[in-house]
C-alpha cells in the first residue's frame, strides 16, 4: 500500500492506493475434495479536506477490485486456471461528502454519499453529535446507514452441509447510538445503548428442524436493540501500593425481533446472538514483578445454546526490558459450544513472554 498527502494553505488532499495477493485452501474434512482459493484485491482512494471557519469539509470517492480463481466460488471456465475451474470478479465505488465543526464543549459531523455496485446505486448517510459538559464526562449520539454485498461465498459456495445462493441481493441497517463515558479520579464508567434496524439480512440457515443443509437467505428483517455498562476502578491512583490494582465489571444485553415470511430453524450467524453476557475481572499484586489477573464470564447465546460460566486466570511476571507470563484459560475445564455451535477447548494453558530491545 502507499499513501500521500499534499497540503496546501486550507486544503490537504490525500490519496492511497493498495494491493493484496492471497492464496488460502480449504478442506471440509481431511481426506476429501480441497478448496482452493487465488484472490485480488485492489483498492484506491482520494479525498481532499478543507478547513474553514465554518469546520471541517471533506470531499471524496474510492474504488475496489475483487477478483477470486477458485475450484468452488464463481462461475465455471470454458477453460480450467491451473488447479481452478471457477472464476468471479466485481467492481465497487463510493462517493462521499462530509462536514465536521467542533466548539468548546459540543462537537457536530454529518455525511453524506453514494454507493456502487454490481447491484445498482445506493444512497449512504450518517450523522453524529458529542457534548462534554464538565471535565472527564462525554455525551454521544448518532445515527447511520450501512450496507453489506454478499460475499463470493455466500454466492457460490457448496459443501456437504452448504446450498449456495445466486439470488441474494445486499443487506441494508439504519442504526441508531447513544454513548456515556466518564473518566475521573481512577474510575472510567461507560453506558452504550443502540438500536438496529436490518433489512434483508444475509444468514446461512437451516428453514426446517429436518434440514440438513445450511441454505443461503436473506432472512427478511432484524431488529436489535441492547446496552452495554461498563465500569473500571485503577485502584492504584487512588489508593497508591494498593494489593489490588484494578477492578472491572461489566453487563450487556441484546433483544433481538425478527420479521419473515420464510420460515427459519436455525441460523448460522444473525440470530445467534448474545442475549445476555456478564464480565468481572480482578487485578492483584502476589509479590515483587509477579502479579495476577482473574477473569470470570457468563454469558447465554441464542439459537438453542445454554448458558455458561467461563473462568481465566493470568500470571506475568513484570520487568523494564521484559515480561513473561502463563495463562489458564477455562480454568473449571468446562465444556461449551458457541457461535456457529462449534465445541470450545477445556482446559488450555499457555505461556509466553516479550523483549524490549533500545536501539
């Protein structure tokens, strides 16, 4: 990738430019048919902003090339490429323009663009607002709209477990944020609430209780609305050689409404969500360098999982010019599934360390 910047009086125009190769295979099991992947991707981008009295304008529009040889994703060649038989390409662009204005104590942005795609020209907005009405205390709300293109796999991809689909057209979400943070004395609390509103909402899903196959949908639409509190205390910079150094807690909730006239058993990814999750960690010295952090966890994912209580412990060691440390993680060696139903370690112990070297 390069980047460069020009600055001139009140304008600065920026622009970059990157590229990446990517060679990946995948097996559904050892033994069987391997997916072989050879992808492109490209990407510029050029904007200029210009500051102002009145703010902050930018002004803008980037450009995006995927292209993917593969023996399963895309479309069947006349002719084979070495190992690949399939082949898919696609061309992306967005345009935008973008104001920001600061004050004392309120800050104010708002943008507004278009987006191209292979599935036609979308309109893209967003705005935001931060107060800060006394020291350490931050007030922020937004609002904005976002959308996401199938992926070539969600497109194309077939396995023993997986039915593609050439049908799926993008998901589109309108969501909406507010956010309190407050950082003073030791103590740094926040409060997240947001709603989203999702239309045509891309999931691989099983529509029947005798399903055996993941089908490639747009599930129709998906509301979800949550919070978040978080709280941290260093004790360290109220208490200064204190035993314990930091305490951390935290609890978020998700509620989720789905609409759909086809009918959904199971789902792979959107409607296994986490309705409820639980967080406290303990911070302590032991002796010297040697201290010790505790992490507990409880939370319940949706989609026919049972709730679990997760329990992490880590010990470092502490130096100028190094550290190392050994970490048990599960330490009740639990058994769990989560997100994608996919069994989760027990026990698991790991160590390891780091140098700082001056030069």
């Amino acid at each position: 990738s390069l980047r460069w910047v020009k600055s001139v009086g009140r304008f600065t125009l920026n622009s970059s430019v990157s590229y990446r190769k990517n060679f990946d295979r995948y097996d559904w099991t050892r033994g069987t048919a391997m997916n072989r992947h050879n992808t492109d991707n490209v990407g510029a981008k050029l904007w200029a902003d210009c500051d102002w009295a009145a703010g902050v304008t930018t002004v803008g529009g980037d450009y995006a090339f995927n292209h993917i040889y593969s023996t399963n994703l895309g479309d069947k060649l006349s002719v084979p490429e070495g190992h690949y038989t399939h082949a898919k390409a696609r061309h992306t662009g967005n345009l935008w323009l973008r104001h920001a204005k600061r004050w004392r104590h309120f800050d104010a942005a708002a943008s507004a663009g278009v987006s191209l795609t292979p599935y036609g020209t979308s309109a893209l907005w967003s705005l935001s607002a931060g107060y800060a009405p006394a020291a350490g205390l931050r007030l922020e709300a937004g609002a904005w709209q976002s959308m996401r293109l199938p992926t070539f796999t969600d497109l194309y991809y077939t396995s023993p477990a997986q039915i593609n689909n050439l049908d799926l057209t993008p998901e589109k979400a309108v969501t909406y944020l507010f956010d309190a943070g407050y950082i003073k004395n030791g103590w740094r609390l926040s409060l997240q609430t947001y709603y989203r509103a999702g239309r045509d909402i891309i999931d691989w899903v099983y529509e029947t209780e005798e399903s055996r196959k993941y089908h490639a949908m747009n599930i129709g639409k998906l509301d979800n609305m949550g919070y978040s509190v978080d709280a941290t205390l260093n004790m360290t910079e109220l208490i200064p050689g204190s035993f314990v150094t930091r305490i951390k807690a935290g609890y978020a909730r998700i509620h989720q409404r789905h609409t759909t006239e086809q009918p959904v058993y199971r789902s792979l990814y959107a409607l296994e969500y986490l309705r409820h999750k639980a967080t406290f960690q303990l911070d302590h010295r032991i002796w010297s360098r040697l201290s010790a952090s505790w992490a507990v966890r409880w939370q319940e994912r949706m989609n026919h999982y049972e709730p679990y209580t997760k329990v992490d412990c880590k010990l470092q060691w502490t130096a100028p010019t190094y550290s190392l440390y050994v970490k048990a993680d599960n330490i009740t060696n639990h058994r769990y599934y989560d997100l994608g139903g996919v069994r989760q370690p027990g026990l698991w112990i790991m160590a390891g360390g780091s140098v700082k070297i001056g030069l």
